[in-house]
C-alpha cells in the first residue's frame, strides 16, 4: 500500500463497511504523520456526535481530536497556513461539494486523508463517495466481520424499519454482513427478473 509523500499533494481513501476499523486506520496515518512531526488537521461532518461532538472516536474506542464542520467549504476557511495534511472521517456525510474541497487540495499539493462508507445501507454507493474513489490516488477498502457467519464483510446491514438514508447509530442499528447474508427489500421494488432476462434487455 502506497501513501502520498510528504510534499506530494494526493488524496488517500479509507472506505468499507460499518465496523471494519476505517476511523481506527485513518487515526493510525494521522498519529504516524504526527509523530514524524507533520502539521495534520482533522475534520469530521458536526452531525456526527455519536461518541464526542468534537473528537473522531473509532468503535474500538481510539479517539483523535477533531474540527466538526456543518458543510464541505467550512473546511478551506479553517485551514491553517502550516497545516500539510488534511484528514476527514465520515467523508460520505458531506455535501457533493466536498468532491471539490478535496481535489483542490490534493492540486494545492496537501496530502488529503479521508474516511468512510463506500455504500449506504441499500448497498449502493454512499452520496460522494463514487467520485472519491475515481480521483483518489490510493484506496484501501477494508472488510468488516460478517456477524451471520463470520465471512469477510462488505455490507452495513441496517436493523431498523427507518429508509433515511443517514442514520447515525452503531450495533444497535447496524450489522456487518457479507454479501450472502445481506438484504433489502425495499416496499415498492418491483419483482425481479431472472439473470437471464435482465441481460437480454440490454442487449436486445
């Protein structure tokens, strides 16, 4: 796994599943550039106040302090001259606009660090996390661990009746499963096609 270099602005991806450690990763990078003596400031959406309204808390309960911001611009106003890098968790909570933060400090040359769901509790991908992926210079997708048979997980299993899209909760609201043992079905979806017949309609 390569990591951008000091000097070289680059955006790094960290996404995966609920419970696959992606905050404990992000904290991991944050704490070793710090160490190395690097100017770091870490950002995370404000409706994000699960653990602490302040800090980024992983569900292993490693803690970071953070900056909580309502919207994806807030972040270029309080960057700080001798800041480097850029670290963001919870990154598919933000606005679309923040696909443009973060590409226009990666070509500042920061190092730009960011963490989340790749999809979203109906399986597809969560809000900018798609065009996150697509322009980052390096991903890392992490699986969690399916709570049905303990394969590797893809997907955040949500147990509630809520169809919000955003909905802040942890193992009461959320499971990790893998794609065998995931489901959703939605009230009004339609009855399914065989294979078959779904490939014959783009073809025909």
């Amino acid at each position: 796994m390569s990591i951008i270099m000091q000097g070289h602005g680059g955006i790094e991806v960290v996404c995966g599943p609920m419970f696959s450690g992606k905050t404990e990763e992000l904290i991991r990078r944050v704490k070793r550039a710090q160490i190395a003596k690097q100017r770091v400031q870490i950002f995370k959406p404000a409706i994000d106040v699960r653990y602490d309204e302040k800090k980024v808390v992983s569900h292993s309960s490693q803690a970071i302090q953070s900056e909580p911001v309502q919207k994806a611009t807030d972040i270029l106003i309080r960057l700080k001259d001798t800041t480097r890098i850029i670290a963001i968790d919870e990154i598919q909570f933000f606005d679309e606009e923040i696909v443009t933060v973060v590409k226009k400090l990666a070509d500042r040359g920061y190092r730009v660090i960011c963490a989340g769901l790749d999809l979203d509790f109906r399986g597809i991908p969560f809000g900018p996390m798609p065009m996150l992926l697509a322009l980052a210079d390096n991903v890392q997708k992490i699986q969690a661990i399916c709570t049905v048979c303990g394969a590797p997980a893809t997907r955040s299993q949500r147990l509630s009746d809520s169809n919000d899209t955003v909905l802040l909760g942890e193992k009461e609201a959320y499971d990790a499963r893998c794609r065998a043992h995931y489901f959703y079905e939605p009230e009004d979806e339609q009855v399914r096609l065989p294979i078959k017949e779904e490939v014959s309609q783009f073809i025909n």
